[in-house]
C-alpha cells in the first residue's frame, strides 16, 4: 500500500509513543510542544555483508559520528535508527525500501552503496513522497530523469570522476584505452564518463570488458587486455572486487606493461589489502589523502578515535550526509511538516566537508573539485585539481 508520507505521525505510532510515556506532542514539537516531541526515524538502508560490506559499514559510522559531534539530536529531537542490510542486491531493493518506508515508517530515508539498489529505493521514495539522502551511489537518474525535490545526493554521480580521469588520461597524451568494469548501472555510467573525457581529448576506446556484479574471476578480461596491448586501462571496481582486481592485473604481470587508472573508488579503502601493486597508481575523485585542510585533520582524528579505522571516501560521504540532514532539520527545528522549507534548508547548505566545500547543484547533486591522487603506501596522494567545481550535466532533470 502506497504510504504518502507527510512527516506525520500515525494513530498507531502516536498511541504506541504514549504507551510507552514518550512521544505525546507527535512530530511537530515547535507548534504542540508538551512533553517529549517523538523521536526522528531515520532508516538506515546499506551493504552490511558482501562485495561492498566495508563501504556501508563506513558510511554507518561516520554518519552517527557527525549526528554525535552535534549533540544527538536532529533539529532538538532525538533519534531512532531503523538499520537494514541491503546485501548490494538489487532483486530485494524495492522490498527493502518498502520495509523502511511502509513498516518501519522512516522518516527519513538513507542510503545506499549500490547503483541498482538506489534504482530501487528511488522509486520507493518518489511513489510515498519520502525524503531520501544517498550517501554514495552515482546512480546519473537519482539526480538526473528521476530527480525530485524529496531526493538528495552527499557523494557524486558516476559522470563525475569518470569524465575527469579521461580528461586527465588524454592530456598526459594516452591515445589507445580499455575500459574494464562490472555491469551494471555504476560500471557502465562511470566507463562511458571516462570514454567521453578520454575522447574529447583525442583518445580512443579499442575494447569495453565487463564481468556481471559481484563476479571476481578477471583472468579472462586480463588475456583480453594483454592481447589488445593498449596504452592504459580504466577499471570501474569497489570494494572487495576492487582490491581483488589491482592485484590480480599486476599479478598478470600488466603493470608495468599498461597503466591501470580508474575512478578513485579503485584504491579507495582498499590499499592495505593491494600494496604493492596499487603502488603510483593514478585515479580520480572528490576525496584524496593530504588535503591538509583542517575540516579533514578534525574528522580524520575523530573517525579514528571512534572507530579504530582511518577514514576514506565513504566514511566523508556518511558523515556529509549526515551534515546535509542536521541543515535540513535545524532549518524546520525539527518539524518534519515542514517538508518545503526542510527541502530548502537542504538545498541552500553550504556543506563543511573534509573533502572542501560544496554546495548542491539544483538537480540536488554535489558541484565539486575531482583531484587527481597517486597511491604511495596506504595514501592515495593528493596531486592536483583534476576538474575545479564540477557539476554532473543532469540531463533530463526537470528542476535543473
Ligand atoms: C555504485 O554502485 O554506484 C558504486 C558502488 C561503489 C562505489 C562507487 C559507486
């Protein structure tokens, strides 16, 4: 049954809130204020186990982090996390989702890793009206065909660190490419981003090799890339299946023979596990080690005292969509009615984030520096700006 959420709450969630001795006011504490306003239901909907277990697990922290460093609260009211695993399975998106929204009754919906899984959980949210925040997949439609007041992106599209890794690539002179990834949706987007980059400046694209997602077996793409013998490849792969593929290309004996670059999700994360054969591996993104600015020195520290872990990419995309939805709702003071000015209030923060600042396009997507990094050791190094403020086309965005 379709659920037109409008920040509400049901007689069922009000009677449960005052069985319990809470939650009496409903969900709107500035405008009925007696007793304690209900708590904020936020659904958390990420990959706890599989291929990109260690992205979702990431994201999860960081995102509870920045929530922490601000008091626990969301616009003053207290917070209820709804966790789900998503398994990075597409087949089971839409019932997920649906969980979350229809069951569980979020009233906000975050996530996920997985390009398809976002499919699905677009969908959900514009069919009940649920305000959904996407903490890392670059699915293009999410902020492009299928854009919508009620949805918002903290992390990129699949176009952004494509197009500028093949901008890169043709101007260090790269003519002959391959490009390598799983398909589905992130592969294709973020291998035809590159093609465009790269073509623009003069290259071209010999061959396009995919496996289906999750598979790791690459031997057969490896003889494929040696046979073609071009000037450099472009890999689309993250997580496990990334760590997996860098080591399996030098172990193939290709890299010394045909540079390997890729969106920087190929080294990101993943570097203790590659070691030497990431090593002066050149990749695009909007995250990178050494920023050196202070934003990132506070959030590295506390992201390691948190949690034991250093931060990388999907740790800074969490904890930013956590910063985009503390905009959100300390603009409405907690009321979730308030649904057009909680959507402004979004669409006009400037987010503080270790990777730089930025600030949403209209098609509510992230305009940002892309840089260029270079691993050395368990760092994928700062280089340069690969592309200054970039902004995804969006194409076919009505609000854009
Ligand atoms: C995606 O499916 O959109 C994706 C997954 C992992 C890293 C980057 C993108």
């Amino acid at each position: 049954m379709a659920n037109h959420d409008t920040g509400r709450p049901s007689r069922r969630r009000i009677l449960k809130g005052l069985a319990a001795g809470t939650a009496i006011a409903g969900f709107v504490p500035t405008r009925f204020a007696i007793g304690q306003p209900a708590k904020v239901r936020v659904g958390l909907m990420l990959p706890y186990t599989g291929t990109y277990a260690a992205l979702g697990k990431n994201i999860d922290d960081a995102f509870r982090l920045a929530i922490t460093e601000k008091g626990g609260k969301l616009g003053g009211r207290d917070i209820e996390y709804v966790v789900l695993d998503d398994e990075a399975e597409p087949a089971k998106g839409a019932d997920n989702a649906n969980k979350l929204v229809t069951r569980d009754k979020v009233d906000f919906l975050v996530g996920t890793v997985h390009s398809g899984v976002q499919m699905a959980m677009v969908k959900v949210a514009t069919d009940n009206n649920t305000m959904l925040l996407i903490p890392n997949a670059g699915a293009q439609a999410a902020t492009g065909p299928l854009c919508a007041p009620n949805i918002f992106r903290a992390s990129f599209s699949n176009w952004q660190p494509g197009f500028a890794m093949g901008k890169v690539a043709a101007e260090q002179g790269k003519k002959r490419g391959v490009v390598i990834s799983w398909d589905y949706a992130a592969g294709t987007e973020s291998t035809d981003a590159f093609k465009e980059g790269f073509t623009k400046g003069g290259g071209k694209i010999e061959k396009e090799l995919f496996l289906p997602f999750p598979e790791v077996e690459f031997q057969k793409l490896l003889t494929q890339i040696a046979e073609i013998k071009p000037d450099l490849g472009y890999a689309f792969y993250a997580g496990d299946g990334a760590a997996k593929f860098v080591k399996d290309y030098a172990a193939a004996g290709l890299k010394d023979k045909i540079e390997l670059v890729g969106p920087g999700f190929l080294t990101d994360g993943t570097l203790q596990a590659q070691g030497d054969s990431a090593q002066g591996m050149q990749t695009t993104l909007h995250y990178a080690d050494g920023l050196d600015n202070a934003k990132d020195k506070a959030f590295r520290a506390a992201f390691r005292q948190a949690t034991g872990r250093e931060a990388d990419v999907y740790a800074v995309q969490g904890y930013d969509t956590a910063q985009l939805l503390l905009a959100g709702m300390s603009g409405v003071k907690g009321d979730t009615c308030a649904r057009k000015e909680l959507i402004g209030a979004m669409e006009k923060a400037e987010i503080d984030s270790p990777r730089g600042k930025f600030t949403l396009s209209k098609a509510h997507n992230p305009v940002q520096d892309i840089y260029l990094r270079k691993v050395s050791g368990t760092q994928n190094r700062y280089v340069s700006v690969a592309v200054k403020a970039l902004a995804d086309p969006a194409t076919g965005c009505k609000m854009a």
